[in-house]
C-alpha cells in the first residue's frame, strides 16, 4: 500500500504514520523511516504538493533570525543588555542595536533601558548554540510602555496574526487597542480598559480554538460591530499564516 | 496450588480499567492524568529551559530529567516520606532512560525539559503508570518526539502469567516475579525491562508477549486522551 494514509487536518500524535511509499517527502515534524513517514510532534496534518508536515498545536518557541519578538530586560552589561526571550536561552542587545544616538563611554544605560523593561525587538542572528542577537532599529521596534503584556503558546502566534494579519487588524479595529505580537508567544496590548479586556478575551479564545477553522468569524461575531473608537495605528504584521 | 483466579476476578491477559486525560496542570507546558485501576499518575512538563549548574549542560542537545514521587497519602495508609528517596531516585533513572530513545532534544542544546511525576494514590505498577503519563505530558507540550512510550507491568504468580499485577498479588505468599515493561510503540523494542523475583526462561518469554499486547491497549488509551483536547 502505498499513498496517503492520514486526511489533511487530522490531530496525530508523535509516531503515527503519515504516508507510505516514497510519493511523499517528510517536511517540518516528520522523519521518515524506510518507506514511511512519521510523525514527530502533536498537531495537524498539512499536505502541500508531495510534502507532508505537521502543524504544531503546543510546544516551545524556536528563535530565528528575522523574527519579531517581546523581550525583558534581566542584566545590564558593558556593551549592553542581556533580554529574556521566553525561551531557554538568553539574548544580547547591543548599545548600537539600540539606539540611534551617540552612547558616551560613562553614560548611565539604566536611562536608555533598565532592568524589567520590556522590548519589542528583532532578532538578527542565532547561532546553533543558541547565541541570540538583536537589534531595536526599525519600525515597530521600541521599548514598552503602558498597557499589557499577555502570554500565548508560541504556536498559536501564526493563528491570532492570521493571514495576511486579517485576524489582528479585526481584533485591532473591533476594540481600537495597539497590539504588538512577539513570535515567542507574548503579546502587548494599549488600549481603553474594556477594549484591552476585549482583546485579551478574544487572544485566549482563539489560542483554545485555533485547531478549529472559520475561527475568524466566529471572533468577528465575538467582538460585536466595530465601535466608535478613533482608527487604530496600523503597523504591518509578519509572520502570519501562509 | 495454582493461582487459577485472580483476587479481583480479571482475566490473566485483562489490564485494570484506565483513564487518560491531558492538559491537567495549567501551569506547566504539557501535562497528563494516568489512571490504572487504583494506581494514578500525574505529570507535568517544564521546558526546554534553561538548565543551571551549567556542568549538567550538554552542548550538543538539551537534556531530560525525570521526577518521581509518591505523595506522603498514596499508600496503605502508611505516611510516605516526601522527598527523594533511593527507592524514588532509581525509578527516577529508569524513567529517564525509557523515555530518552523517542525524545528529540537536539534543537534545544544547553536546555533541560523537566518531567515532574506524581502519583496521588498506589497500587502497584507506579513507574509503569509515571511513564505512560510522562510520555503522554511530553506529547503534550510539544517536545520532538519520534513515537509514543506505553508502559505496563506483567508478571507471574504460582505459575500463571498475568498483566497488570494488583499490589495484592505482588504480595501473594508464594513465588512471585513482577516485571515492569515499557515498549517503543511502532518498533516494538522494550525501554524499559526491571523485574522482582524469578521466571523461568519459557514464562518470561510469555509473559513479555502478553506485556506487548498490554502496551497496545495503553498506547490506544494514551492517543485517544490526546486527541480528545481537539475534538471538534
């Protein structure tokens, strides 16, 4: 027998068989082992073209280069700070990653960054041993102040994004919050109380849900008819769904 | 006399009624619910996370740390002292190792993922329900895996070959042997084989065959209750 043996969308759990012959490749959390193809993680079977990949449900965050992240700062060094990144390991940002202006060799880091800010940054390097650089030059890239901060499963980030940031700029537009969304699961929202309390609701609705389709809108549905909040700032999403 | 019928009246090959559940410890990244018969299983998973002291880093992949404990109420009324004993250290090991050849911690170098076990309540057959929860809790939580881990325990009493011993009739007063297995599923091959007591070389070879059947109706167990979160 040889094909498909598991419909796209199906939940399988590590060590269940995907496919068999050699029809198909084994894409991101699969092996494949003689002439079948294994799962490697719990989640959703996708299929694209001859590749078969799994849609993680829960697990950590990987960093990546290019990635958008919330990070904290936990220690100030000579040449910069060290931010938590949510994962097992630790970042650098350095001081000319973080500011345009000129650093004097005595100047007080604590004025530019002090240890617990949050900041939203890009990562610009990551070594195999997890050696994370950043840099906090770039649109949408500064140090958080006011609102909240709200935690999410990294994998779940790609669903409250949504494609092309369609489900974001609803939940953007419906409660006229500013929310940032870190690849590493946190999430910055500022906003009125009530619509950051919206937001949040509907952000842990759709981390429950996100293994269900049409969750659009039923989020729509959720946050009501667009109040009469002033427009909210747009500021372009990555990272979203495919 | 042979032990022709068990004390609470199960078949040889039957294992004691199990119920499975994932997602019970909300703090934790992954975490899973074990029930067989009166024995009961609670894991939790923390991880990949930074993993101090540093000497215990392994640059090349993250590494696995098991826990196990009885709670101090779980037994036959006898208080249990919390804490790591000899006794908890060990299985703590041997769950480490059965679960070590399906987890895949090669994209977390320096990094530890830390299985918590628990047992509310024992009866017999206590590392056997910690791994299958385990396996099932770091499922869960997402960690690379290459297959699922279930475990049961087989033995024999008076010459009949048995699943899933009670603690009764581990300490039935006659010849006894208790062997704890864990099997890789899809491959077959055991992670895990201890044992009390002493078989012959023609029961043991029985016994594992009905251990390896058992395996199957608690990995069937385990997926169903890791699929049951996704239901539609």
């Amino acid at each position: 027998m040889t094909g498909l043996v598991q419909q796209e969308r199906n939940v399988v759990v590590p060590g269940e068989v995907l496919a068999e012959g050699m029809d198909y490749l084994p894409g991101d959390n699969t092996y494949r082992e003689q002439d079948k193809i294994y799962a490697k993680a719990l989640g959703l079977v996708n299929v694209n073209n001859r590749v078969v990949k799994i849609t993680s449900l829960a697990g950590p965050y990987l960093p990546r280069a290019g990635d958008k992240i919330i990070g904290k700062v936990v220690d100030i060094t000579m040449s910069g700070w060290r931010i938590e990144t949510g994962t097992a390991y630790q970042a650098m940002l350095m001081v000319r990653d973080a500011t345009m202006r000129f650093i004097r060799k005595e100047e007080d880091l604590t004025k530019i960054l002090d240890i617990g800010d949050y900041v939203v940054v890009k990562i610009t390097n990551v070594t195999s041993q997890m050696l994370i650089d950043l840099t906090m030059k770039g649109p949408g890239l500064h140090k958080v102040s006011g609102g909240r901060l709200m935690k999410i499963n990294a994998q779940k980030v790609p669903r409250v994004i949504g494609k092309q940031g369609s489900m974001i700029t609803l939940i953007k537009e419906r409660t006229g919050c500013q929310i940032t969304v870190g690849q590493n699961g946190r999430v910055w929202l500022r906003g009125t109380a009530e619509g950051e309390m919206k937001a949040t609701v509907a952000i842990k609705m759709i981390e429950e849900q996100s293994h269900l389709e049409g969750l659009t809108d039923k989020i729509g549905k959720f946050l009501g008819e667009a109040p009469k909040f002033e427009k909210p700032v747009t500021t372009p999403q990555e990272g979203g769904e495919q | 006399m042979a032990y022709t019928k068990r004390l609470d009246g199960r078949k040889n090959n039957e294992l004691r009624p199990m119920e499975a559940k994932t997602g019970v410890v909300k703090n934790a990244d992954g975490s899973a619910s074990f029930k067989i018969g009166k024995t009961w299983a609670i894991a939790a998973v923390y991880g990949p996370r930074d993993l101090n002291p540093r000497f215990l880093q392994n640059p090349k992949k993250g590494i696995l740390r098991c826990n196990y404990g009885m709670m101090p109420f779980s037994g036959s009324g006898d208080r249990i002292r919390p804490g790591r004993s000899r006794r908890a250290q060990e299985i703590a090991m041997v769950m480490t190792k059965s679960l070590e050849p399906v987890v895949d911690l090669s994209a977390f170098p320096n990094s530890v993922v830390d299985v918590y076990v628990d047992l509310p309540q024992t009866d017999a057959g206590t590392r056997c329900a910690a791994i299958s929860a385990a396996s099932m809790a770091l499922a869960d939580a997402g960690i690379p895996m290459k297959d699922m881990i279930c475990s049961v325990s087989v033995g024999q009493v008076q010459e009949t070959v048995l699943a899933d011993l009670t603690y009764n009739e581990e300490a039935h007063e006659a010849p006894v042997s208790d062997i704890p297995i864990a099997m890789v599923h899809n491959t077959g091959e055991l992670s895990l084989l201890q044992m009390d007591g002493e078989i012959s070389r023609e029961d043991l070879m029985k016994a594992l065959a009905l251990g390896k059947e058992a395996c199957e109706q608690v990995y069937k167990v385990q997926v169903a209750a890791l699929k049951e979160k996704f239901k539609k």
